[in-house]
C-alpha cells in the first residue's frame, strides 16, 4: 500500500525572512517554500517520546507525508486551518519514500 493514499490532505511549509523595520524592531515576512504537498496530521495524545522529550523538544502532532516538504526546524506547516511550528523532521522511509515532522499547534497570528 502507497502512504499516498492515506495523504487525504495538503499541507504548505513556510519560512521566515527576517528583516528589521525603521525602528530596528524584528520584522518576520512568511514565505511559502512548498505548497499542496499530500500528507496526513495525527494528533499525538500517547506518552510522550523519550528521545525528544530529553532534548526538550514538546510536540502536539505528526505530520506524515510522502514527498520532501522540505521543512526545517522553526519553519511552520499549515493545513489550511492550522498552524504548526516545525520541531523536527525525519526520513521514515529510507530513500525518501516517507517523511515525518513533529510539530507543535500554534496560534494563527504567532
């Protein structure tokens, strides 16, 4: 069975540019670097993950996904609905057949 077909649906991957304003204020501008990638978020309600728990990493949820979204730490994913701040990412599949992120839910407006 093709993970594709359990990718019922599409997330985007953005990034921050990070610049400063007139003041010397942070200003961050999202720029989407991937979009309408299939991929599937499961909400992570077991024991937290040992491995990621000692390097203080909280996840809510995991993203599963096919192709490369190409997300790195602190990028954030968006379904269309919700945000989530990029914690990690991993090749499940070896060769590049499956990816995981481990992402946190964050407020729209963060």
């Amino acid at each position: 069975m093709s993970l594709l077909l359990l990718c019922a649906g599409q997330i985007s991957v953005q990034r921050a540019a990070v610049s400063t304003d007139a003041a010397g204020g942070v200003v961050r501008r999202w720029q989407a670097i991937a979009t309408n990638i299939p991929a599937t978020i499961l909400t992570l309600r077991a024991s937290a993950n040992t491995a990621l728990d000692r390097r203080g990493i909280v996840t809510t949820h995991l993203i599963i996904s096919p192709d490369n979204p190409g997300a790195r730490i602190g990028d954030r994913v968006s379904d269309g609905t919700c945000w989530y701040l990029v914690k990690f990412t991993a090749d499940l599949g070896d060769r590049g057949r499956a990816w995981a992120i481990f992402a946190q839910l964050i407020d729209p407006q963060s």
